[in-house]
C-alpha cells in the first residue's frame, strides 16, 4: 500500500540530522519531499556576491547530494513561496505541508499566506529552531520575561531530555527523485543571479558537526577565550545555527556533557538566543524598528552622517572598533566581544541611532539573525531588553588595552599601526596613513547620558 505524502518545506533547518520535520514525518509513517524556495522578495534585496547566499546554496548542495545517495533529491525552486508551496503540493500529490516554526515578521506574514493558498491542506508548524518558543517561558504572573538572568534560571528550571533530546535517528521514506527531478530549478546560483564568493567557515552539515567536535575540546576555556579576538575561542557556530545546518538540541547536549565553567557559560549563550527569540515573538514592535522600551522610541540621536560613516569603513582613529569594522567588511564575521565595543562606540561615543548600525550589520553578518542582531543592538544602545544601563558606557581605549593587550588583533587589521609597541597601538596619536580620534570619548561619554537623561 503506497504511504501518503508530505511535503517538508525547509527554511532554517538545512541539514538531515537531529531534524523536527524528519522526525515527525517518520513517526507518522509518511513519505517525504524535501523542497526549499529561494524567496525572491527576500534575494532581491540582498547585493549579488553575498555571502550567505553562496554559504546557504552550498549547504543545500550537500543535503542534495545525501539525498540522491538515499535514491531521493532535493527540490528547489525560486519564486514567491506563497505560489510556490501550493503549486508543489498539489502537484507532487501531498497532503500536508510541513515547517519549522519562524519568529521574524516577514516569516509569520509568509506562513500566514501560504496557509491561506492551500486551502483545506494543511500547513504544520513545529519548533525546531530553539529549545523553548514564545509562551513556553513565562513569569509567575503568566508574562513574558523582559530580564534575562529570571529568564534563564526558569529556562534551565523547565529545561529536561524531552526538550534536547535528538530529533529522528533514521530517515523517513523519501519520494523517488525519478518523480521529483522536474521540479528542481534552479541548480545553480547563477540561475538566480548570483556570483559565488568564499567564506572563512566551511558551508554544510558536514562542517558544523566538524565544527562543534573541534570546540568540545576547547570548550572548557570559552569564558575567557571568548573575549579575546586574537585567538579562535568562540565555537563559530553562529552562521550553522542561523541556517539550521547544525541544531540548537545537538548545541546544548554538548554543553551539558561537560561539566565545566566555560560550557556553562557558553550554554548562557545559546540561552540568550532563546531569549531574543523570545523577545521578538512576544514583543513584535521590536521587529518593526522600534525600541523596545517604548520611552527611546522617539529618542533623537545627534550624531553625525561622516561619523558614521568612518565608523562603517574603520576610519575613526580608534584601533580596536577600527580593526573589528575592517574584519568585519572583508569577511562578514565580527567577534562577540567587538560587537559590543563597536555598537557601544555607534550609540554612545558618536550618538548615532542604533537602527543604522543593525541595518549595517544586517547587510554584512553572515549569522544574521534578525532576533539575535537587533536585541545585542539594542542592549548595546540602552533601548532594549533587560539593556546596558544607559550611564555604563564601554571605554574603547579600556577595551582595547584589556582584550587585545599585545596588539595582535589591531595589527592583523590595520597594517598603518603594525610597527607601535604595544603600549602605543591603543591610543597611537599622530600616524601617517591613520587617521586620528574623530571625537574626544570623555566629552562623548558626558553627552550620551545626558541624552538619555
């Protein structure tokens, strides 16, 4: 008797691993298409040689070719989702489509509609890209938390094996790629317009479970590695976990298997990206460009446009937020510790609105992650969230001298200053071919707090 067929619409779970669709869909005896959209609306405002493109086509590849091994594929097509989906389920004779569960406004907005366009088919929504979804943590007096240290004591408090456990240790049925090869289009980037580019991190499911096995034998050592931008002591998982080709469950299992400072530590991580995650589906005005804390909304930011310019190409005469902007724009990668530095210099040192720092890092990260890139934002811009208080204002001369105390970092990235001594590349004066401080920090400092005052 022939099984009945569902369709499993991937989006932010690229991999075959530890996968909520996989496994409901084998639990429920169903047979599987997997297809994945190249969202138009999405691609066509993101510029041709961008990097997660080519990261997220790559991983596709890989899962393609698992696939085929296994005597399925993958299809693929580009368009509106909204046509798309429907238009592949009637025709590939499916009754019921499958999806992990998405925060962003755009997403909900999608899955709506596309709920709608099929009509009595139904679409299913699992969770698969966090531990916990939006009411499943909430205060004593049943509202969503907006302080993260309560957050995550009633996190771990909640936290057992069901929530953590792997996802499906086999396969379902997979529909027969002799039926599914007509429907796969585009193949390449370039069929979507795109140009490959190359990316510090290896693409695919394959690399990410490389990847957390490497930092497992250095995880013991993450709370103080993690600060020190010379060194690879973050796990650099961030780009997997953003496109699902590693999973949050496989991610936490492996902090909990040590018993050590720095795993709990990084655990706190992976639970601060519950928590914006949280914040964005309980607190939608967030992802609608507006400060969390409703009293900023309307918060006038002096800063100037050339100010925030020389911020964005690392021209601001202050080496450390000089060395994180030039990394940032040649790799799409910037440090945890220098996100701050960098968004607390935006906000604070040069009075910029926090919206054009994010939208600048939202064209550049290659772990964008809308959740998680505007709550740092607005942390760091005392708007937010369980925020930096606005009178605590980072120091980039301080923070230079305490986590890139020889220089290495300054000199990796900004060769006009390679020659000074260590003491001198922090604060190096006159340069030839660096330019000096564009503002006076003890005079900014001063204006920022009066400006939230």
């Amino acid at each position: 008797m022939k099984k009945s067929r569902v369709l499993l619409w991937l989006r932010r779970d690229l991999r075959l691993g530890d996968h909520a669709l996989l496994a409901q869909a084998e639990s429920e005896g169903f047979e599987c298409v997997l297809a994945f959209v190249f969202d138009e609306k999405i691609l066509k405002t993101l510029d041709k040689t961008d990097r997660r493109v080519s990261f997220f086509h790559a991983a596709l590849k890989e899962l393609d070719q698992e696939l085929q091994k296994k005597g399925s594929c993958l299809v693929t097509r580009h368009g509106d989702p909204v046509k798309e989906i429907p238009l592949l389920a009637e025709a590939l004779g499916c009754r019921a489509v499958l999806a992990s569960r998405d925060y962003e406004a755009y997403a909900k907005e999608r899955d709506a509609k596309v709920a709608k366009a099929l009509g009595p088919l139904p679409l299913r929504l699992l969770k698969d890209q966090v531990i916990f979804e939006g009411a499943e943590i909430l205060t004593g007096g049943g509202t969503p938390y907006k302080v993260f240290t309560a957050y995550k004591n009633e996190w771990l408090k909640q936290l057992g094996r069901g929530h953590h456990d792997q996802r499906g240790t086999r396969l379902p049925a997979l529909a027969p790629k002799e039926e599914l090869k007509k429907f796969v289009h585009p193949r390449q980037l370039s069929d979507i317009g795109f140009v490959q580019t190359d990316s510090w991190l290896a693409p695919g499911e394959q690399a990410a479970k490389a990847r957390l096995l490497a930092f497992s034998e250095k995880i013991k050592n993450y709370k103080n590695a993690r600060d020190i931008p010379s060194v690879e002591g973050t796990s650099g998982l961030s780009p997997h976990l953003r496109f699902g080709t590693i999973s949050v469950r496989a991610c936490v299992r492996e902090a909990l298997r040590h018993k050590n400072e720095g795993a709990q530590t990084w655990l706190a991580e992976l639970i601060w990206r519950d928590f914006y995650h949280m914040v964005l589906d309980q607190f939608p005005h967030v992802g609608k460009g507006e400060a969390f804390r409703l009293e900023f909304n309307n918060l006038k930011w002096p800063g100037k446009e050339e100010h925030f310019l020389a911020w964005t190409k690392g021209e601001t005469g202050f080496p450390l937020v000089d060395a994180a902007m030039r990394h940032f724009n040649a790799t799409g990668w910037m440090h945890n510790r220098l996100r701050m530095v960098v968004a607390s210099f935006l906000t604070k040192d040069l009075l910029v609105d926090w919206r054009k720092g994010e939208a600048y890092f939202a064209k550049l990260l290659l772990d964008f992650d809308f959740a998680a890139n505007n709550g740092g934002w607005q942390w760091s811009a005392s708007t937010g969230c369980d925020s930096q208080p606005y009178f605590r204002v980072f120091n980039p001369y301080s923070q230079s001298e305490r986590f890139d105390p020889e220089g290495t970092f300054i000199r990796q990235n900004i060769p006009e200053l390679a020659h000074l001594s260590p003491k001198e590349i922090h604060k190096p004066g006159k340069v030839k071919g660096y330019p000096e401080p564009i503002v006076d920090h003890a005079v900014q400092r001063v204006k920022a707090i009066a400006l939230f005052k």
